[in-house]
C-alpha cells in the first residue's frame, strides 16, 4: 500500500522534532518545502533559484 500524503507529513514532523533539525529552522524549513513540493506534483520541477527565492528569501545560492 502507497503511503498517504498525510503519512509523510507525519514522517516530516517527526523528523523536524529530531535535534539536528531543531537547531537549524532553515534546515527544517528546506525539507518541508521539498517535501510539500514533491506532494503537490511539483517535485521535477524543483530547482536551485526559486528554493533559494522561497525557502532562503534570497537570489543565488
């Protein structure tokens, strides 16, 4: 069986909550914006610019 969209979500959470994401909110906000991504059918689509304009707020890497 397929995992659900809310399965993963649930993953994220839990792995967000691990210490090494707690330290770093850009780090856990990266993953989320991935993840999110990907289930929103958008995850060919992404590339280096518009996660540093989304995630970073800022042009370039």
């Amino acid at each position: 069986m397929e995992p659900t969209a809310e399965d993963y979500r649930d993953a994220l959470a839990r792995v967000v909550a691990a210490s090494s994401f707690r330290s770093s909110s850009k780090l856990a906000e990266l993953l989320s914006y991935l993840v999110e991504q990907k289930l929103a059918g958008q995850g060919d689509l992404l590339k280096g610019y518009p996660i540093a304009l989304d995630v970073f707020g800022r042009a370039g890497a």
